[in-house]
C-alpha cells in the first residue's frame, strides 16, 4: 500500500497532550518525508515530536490576524517554515510574560466572550507564504483536526485551495460549549453549528474519538463518523507490563495527569476518601500525584505525594509500580459536555499497564459507558466519598479482584487497541479518502 502525503492541520505531534499522543501513534511508521503539519505558533512550544514528522508550517501573524486594539494585546508569532535540530524532541518554549498570560487568559477572554466578540476578534487567511509552500509540499489528503471557528474557516479555506479531499478528526464535543457565555451566545451558537456543518460537507472522511461520539453525531449531523482512539505499542507497554498483584508496602493509588480546576475538585475527593480509608483500615495507603505543580490543598493530606512528571518512555515503569490507578473527571456540567463523548488518552495505557484501574466519572460519559460495557475498570459514577471508598476498598482487599479487572483490561487493550492493528486500520482509511472523487461543496474555488 502506498503511503500517501497528508497535511496535518491545527496539531503537532508531541507527547504531552492527547491530541499529539494519539496523533503520533495513529502515524507510527509513515514515511517522515510524506508528512507535514501547518499549525499555530502557540502550540509548537514544547516535547514536539520530530522522529515523525520534521515538517511544521508556523502558522503566525500573517495567516491569523486580530483586530484593532486586540492585536495590540497578542502575541505576535512568525510565520514560516520552524527548523529544528537533531533531536527527536524539541523544546522551543520562548520567554512568555506571565503578567501578560494572566491579563490575557483571566481579563482579555472572557470579556470578549462576554461582549459576543470573541469569535470575530480575529481572522484566519491563506497568506502568499503559505500557500506558495502549500504548492511545493502538493498533499494528497488533508487531515485536520479543529477546537474553534478559526479553524473551522482555516479548514474549509485550505481544502478549497488544495481541492484536496479532507480528513477531520473530532477529539472533543466542543461545539456544545463553544460559545455557552456572553450576551450574544445563541447567536453564535447558530452561526457555529451552521459553519461547522459546512465543514462536515467539505469532508470526505470523519473520525470521532469515541463509538459513542459517533453514535451521537450520527443522531446530531447525520453524518457516518468512525471512532479512532489512541492506540498502544504493546512492546513499549509490555516490558514493564504488572504481573504481581500483592499490595506494595505502602500500597500506592497513582493519577498522572492534568490539574485543572474542575479536576482538582475529584482529586481532593479521592485524597479524603484515602485518609478516611487509612484510618478505617489501619493502613497507609499513598495517593500520588504525577502532576506539574503541587496543588495547594494537598498539604492538608498526609496521604498525598506528589511526583513530577517523567518522560514518556518511563510511564510504562510508573504504572506497573503502582497498586491502583485512578481514572478522574470534572463533574462540573460544563465540564461534562465538554468530554462526555470523549476517551481519555491515557484510558489505553492505562489498561496495558497490567495495574487495577478505578475509573472516578460522571455516568453520562464514553469512558463510564467504554468500561461498563467491557469490564477494565471498576466504575464510580458518584462524586462522593462514601461510593469511591467502597470501590477502592474492594480492591485493595482483593488480590484475586485487583488481578482478574487488570488482567481483563490487558486483553480488551490488546483486542482493541493494539498499535499495529490500529495504525494500519487508519492507514487503510487515509488511503480510502485519497482513492475517493474530490469532494467538496459550496462555492468554493482555487484561489491563483
């Protein structure tokens, strides 16, 4: 089979965020030469992955414009070709204003998001630049990903230019919560669905993250979407793989992970619910948190230890030595629409690891559904003390329980999520678009 060259849109690969995860698992194995990504100054900051692709576009200030006086405000980044040095993973964070960040991110957003400005602030276009390197690079197929209404113009802009068949892959519901805040949200609510839908006409293939995203968009858009998860590399995964299943001295809970507002709620939660275990039990079971920063409610637990994060490579290690993982949600409602149809990117590493998996989510969620219906984790669906303490109690007293619910996630994991099954199931699909009539719609014409 014939690899064909895609463009990437709108994500890096990287091995610190989902979407750059999945997105270099999906790829492994493609010719580097025959894959290129055109994405945002902000996001080719950190642990870009250029074993894959060396390849990256910046998309800068001459492909995304803000209006006068916001343009005063942002950050202005180059646009062009980023070149990169020998290693495999780049770094090329630059000095950021945190006064700025702040000013930005707690001021400058959610007043034009309150004043219905937010999402006309701004503009994409196709500068000269990048469409002279669109004609040199010549894709077969465009695979994109998209988070807001920039990208969803971008998207439909560059496959009309290209008059290339178009790949979109949905890792969140985001446009449920696109615009839930300000005076004029229904308005662009209306307008975002409607531009959105003109996205999905502009695709040849769609992808969801979920079966259950896919089910719900089949209902929402009437559109056929087909769930891509990110796979895992057995042979990484198994050479730490848990095999014994007696309880370390102390026994150990591990979350490694993000710690956003809404999700350093659920692990309070699960930090009271192990210091009320210890002292039920008389034991000293440890909470740890593989987190970038401390939080600060964690002093007031003895139960909690917090580690920094290590590299990819070593998180094979990690999980195997623990006793339990724990798989937390935000049970905020905003939250909840926002990953209800979603997978966790490290759902599947988790399940290969060989450690217990305790799943802490809300019950209305593609993760609750994913585990109830094939067994690889035990399920709280309750954001209470009492239903967390009596599933983790269960296990921890339960060698036989600890061992049978890893063992049973292993096989799901290599039934379903298998690297070398997956990659070539999605090479096959990227493949199928290329072979397909270009499809477009709209008036929508090469620009020369």
């Amino acid at each position: 089979m014939t690899t064909p060259k895609v463009l990437i849109l709108n994500q890096p690969f990287n091995t610190d965020t989902g979407g750059g995860i999945t997105l270099s698992n999906l790829f492994t194995g493609w010719d580097s030469s025959k894959l290129a990504v055109a994405c945002s100054g902000y996001l080719l900051q950190d642990n870009i992955d250029t074993s894959i692709c060396r390849t990256y576009y910046q998309l800068g200030e001459k492909e995304h414009k803000w209006v006068f006086p916001f343009n005063l405000l942002k950050r202005k980044y180059p646009s062009g070709l980023v070149s990169f040095d020998e290693k495999p993973i780049q770094n090329l964070t630059l000095p950021v204003s945190k006064f700025r960040v702040q000013l930005i991110t707690k001021v400058f957003y959610p007043l034009l998001e309150y004043l219905g400005l937010f999402h006309a602030a701004s503009s994409h276009q196709l500068s000269k630049e990048f469409c002279d390197w669109l004609d040199e690079f010549k894709p077969d197929v465009i695979y994109a990903q998209c988070s807001d209404r920039g990208s969803i113009a971008f998207c439909i802009a560059v496959q009309a230019y290209l008059q290339k068949n178009m790949i979109l892959h949905m890792m969140d519901d985001w446009p449920t919560i696109i615009s839930s805040e300000g005076l004029f949200k229904h308005y662009w609510q209306r307008k975002i669905d409607r531009e959105f839908r003109v996205l999905l006409e502009s695709c040849t293939v769609l992808l969801s993250i979920s079966d259950y995203m896919s089910e719900e968009y089949q209902r929402r858009y009437g559109k056929t979407f087909t769930a891509f998860h990110n796979p895992i590399d057995a042979d990484f995964w198994k050479q730490y793989q848990r095999a014994n299943y007696a309880l370390n001295a102390p026994p150990t809970l591990l979350y490694a992970g993000r710690t956003g507002l809404g999700i350093q709620n659920s692990l309070k939660t699960i930090a009271k619910t192990i210091q009320a275990l210890n002292e039920e039990l008389k034991f000293s079971i440890t909470f740890v948190l593989q987190t970038a920063e401390i939080p600060d409610w964690a002093a007031a637990y003895s139960c909690v230890q917090h580690r920094k994060f290590v590299p990819y490579k070593e998180l094979p290690r990690v999980f195997s030595e623990a006793d339990l993982l724990i798989l937390p949600y935000d049970f905020s409602t905003i939250a909840t629409q926002y990953i209800k149809y979603s997978m966790p990117t490290k759902a599947s590493e988790y399940m290969i690891s060989g450690t217990p998996i305790v799943l802490f989510a809300p019950k209305d969620t593609a993760a609750v559904k994913y585990a109830e219906d094939y067994g690889w984790a035990a399920v709280v669906t309750e954001n209470k003390v009492e239903d967390l303490s009596r599933a983790i109690k269960a296990l921890i007293l339960d060698e036989s329980a600890r061992k049978n619910l890893a063992q049973n996630a292993q096989e799901i994991a290599a039934m379903r999520h298998d690297l070398s099954i997956v990659s070539r199931e999605f090479k096959e699909t990227i493949c199928s678009a290329v072979a397909r009539e270009l499809h477009t719609t709209g008036p929508f014409a090469r620009r020369t």
